[in-house]
C-alpha cells in the first residue's frame, strides 16, 4: 500500500513492487541533483485506477499493466 506524493486527499493504493531503482546524487551544471531510492510498481486493483481516473484525473488506465514510480518514504506497509 502506497500514498501519493501529491498529498493526503489523494487515496492511499495497492501497488505491485516490480524492480528496484536507486540513483545515486550526481552533479549538475548549475546545482547538484540528489539521489533517491525506490521502486517501479503497477498498481493492482482495478476499483482504485477507476476513482484516481474520475475523481483525480490522474491516468491509470488497466490494473497489472500501467507502470508508475513510488519512493520508499511513500511506502506505507506491506500487505502478504
């Protein structure tokens, strides 16, 4: 389960984790770009992409097949 980055009215939604992906900070021309961790994930269940689609106009289209990212601070818990 995984909250938005955009904030708390957006729902929490179940996400599969697929890979892990860590950048390490690197340096720019004009300022430094910093690093971060996290994974790419699809999110599962149909009924969630439906209300983020309508409600949230974010677009999520098919359950098991759009691909998203989702940092660990946005990681909530871990359901078996």
């Amino acid at each position: 389960m995984v909250k938005s980055r955009a904030g708390k009215v957006i729902p929490n939604i179940h996400v599969r984790l697929l890979k892990r992906v860590e950048m390490k900070p690197r340096k720019g021309n004009k300022f430094d770009w910093p690093g971060f961790k996290g994974w790419d994930a699809t999110p599962i269940y149909q009924k969630e992409i439906d209300i983020l689609r309508k409600e949230w106009s974010i677009p999520f289209k098919k359950a098991n097949k759009d691909l998203t990212f989702v940092d660990d601070d946005d990681i909530i818990k871990k359901i078996v």
